[in-house]
C-alpha cells in the first residue's frame, strides 16, 4: 500500500508524443523532452520550439535538423525526483529503433537498483505513443499498481497504428530513420509512397502518383482494419500541412465515426525525420 499522500505510479513519457498540455496537466504526465538542432541552434523538443517555430526555420535554413536523446543523467534526476512522490516508476517511451531514449532511460534504471522503475519501449512515436501514454497515466490516476499500469498501457499498443503520406523521404533517409522505406528511394519524383510504423520501424506500404492518390489510397487501409461499429480512437498526424489535416479529420469523423479524434501537431523531434507536408493517422479499436 502507497503512504498516505503518495502516489502509487508516476508515468513518464517523452516529448515525441507530443500530447497536449491540458493531457499532461489533468493526468499528471512526465515529459522529458529530446533535444533538436538546426544551423547551430539546439533546443529542448517542445520546451524552446514548437512546431510552427521549427518549420518556419527549416525552410529558411539551408542546414539539415538532427536529434539527439536525453541523456542518461536527465533522465537519473527525474526518476530520483518522482521516487520522492510516487512508490514506482512506468516510463512508456519512443521506439528504440528510432531513437536511444529507451536506451538512456534504462541506463539510469539501472543505476537506481533501489527503485521500481519499469521502461516501456512502445514500438511507436508521435500519437501512437502517445496513445500508450495516456491510458498509463489514466490507469496510475484511478489507483492502480505498476503491473495494472503497464498492462493498460501495452493493451493500447498492441492495438495502435500509425499511416502516413510524406512529401518527400529525403528527410527520413538523411535522418537515418526511413527503416524498410529503403527500397523506395530511387523512385521517380513524383510517386507518393504511404509509410506505415510497424514494428518500431517505418516500412513501405505502397506508392500511388499523386498525393491525392495517396491520401484516398490510405483510407482504404484502415477500411481493412476498422469496420462499421468499431469504437476507433484518431489522431490526425499534422507536420505543417494544416488544409490536408483538416480535410482527412473530416473524412475520417464522416468514414468511421470515431468515439474520439484529434488533428495532432507532431513533435518537431519528429518533424525533423519525416518533413513538413507530412500528414497520416494514428488510431486504435477498442
């Protein structure tokens, strides 16, 4: 049983979920943000820049963004300070195929044998992480222990999926993040391939020649995936494409009817690796 006044988890997350402040807030959530540089400017990861921020220097800088994980210090100091509040730790973090986060954060789990501290690798970024997230910090706020947390978290993960269409792959190519995507560079300049974070790496799901093409062609993959009743949760994935984020939200609310959705900017950590123009869709059935 937790001391009166304790919590019995503390969840952590990094920034590359990106959730909302209000999320944050209400249930309590832990963000530890990744760093991103840029022509010789670094900031913390949606603490020093927020994605309409980072965009408007990207396309005037003639440099290429790259990212680099919190330390494992960082990441020491906080569970240090969370063992103050809470009896254990669940840290639901970014694929560890995308990024040494979860590298770091069991590196400082490691140096902390006295404290419960579980690390979530979430197979996922952006809302498909986030998704892990939130049930974890809905599940740590009704009461509920470590095992429970984590049993609420990976259930949504399991069932969590991530499509999107980008603009170009020159930026997950130079980024060292483009995964089983691979096999498409060389493609002609105008095919559009629809990505998919399977695994904990982007792979190929197919190429059509227009963008119009591609956002249409997406839909018919969840049409495979959800069927008429499911309670389906969304995220529409935006990377300074506005008008097209807004447009798929539609189709989507008017094609499923899902129990919730959202237009999500993405972290600009994330930004950097898949490029503006980006847009896709996060979601999960019940």
């Amino acid at each position: 049983m937790s001391k009166e006044g304790r919590q019995r988890v503390a969840v952590v997350t990094d920034s590359t979920a990106y959730l909302s402040p209000h999320l944050v807030e209400e249930y309590g959530i832990h963000v530890v943000p990744l760093h991103l540089m840029l022509g010789g400017e670094a900031w913390l990861d949606g603490v020093e820049i927020d994605p309409p921020t980072f965009y408007d220097k990207l396309r005037s800088s003639s440099h290429f963004p790259t990212t680099s994980q919190p330390n494992v210090a960082t990441f020491q100091e906080l569970f240090v300070d969370l063992a103050q509040q809470a009896d254990a730790i669940v840290a639901v973090l970014i694929s560890s195929d995308l990024s040494g986060t979860v590298a770091s954060a069991r590196g400082a789990a490691a140096n902390l044998p006295e404290l419960d501290i579980r690390i979530i690798d979430s197979r996922g970024t952006s809302m498909m992480l986030g998704f892990g997230a939130l049930e974890a910090a809905k599940a740590a706020a009704a009461g509920k222990d470590a095992d429970a947390v984590i049993a609420a978290a990976q259930a949504v993960l399991e069932k969590s999926r991530l499509y999107f269409v980008v603009d170009t792959l020159e930026y997950l190519h130079r980024g060292g993040r483009i995964g089983g995507a691979q096999k498409l560079l060389g493609s002609a300049l105008n095919l559009k391939p629809i990505l998919e974070l399977r695994d904990g790496t982007v792979q190929p799901v197919t190429k059509v020649r227009t963008r119009r093409k591609a956002l249409g062609t997406l839909l018919s993959f969840l049409d495979e995936q959800i069927a008429e009743g499911d309670r389906v949760h969304m995220s529409v994935i935006n990377m300074a494409a506005p008008e097209e984020a807004r447009s798929l939200r539609d189709d989507l609310v008017s094609r499923y009817h899902p129990v919730e959705i959202t237009i999500d900017d993405v972290s600009p950590a994330i930004g950097a690796h898949a490029g503006p123009g980006t847009v896709g869709v996060a979601f999960y059935v019940e």
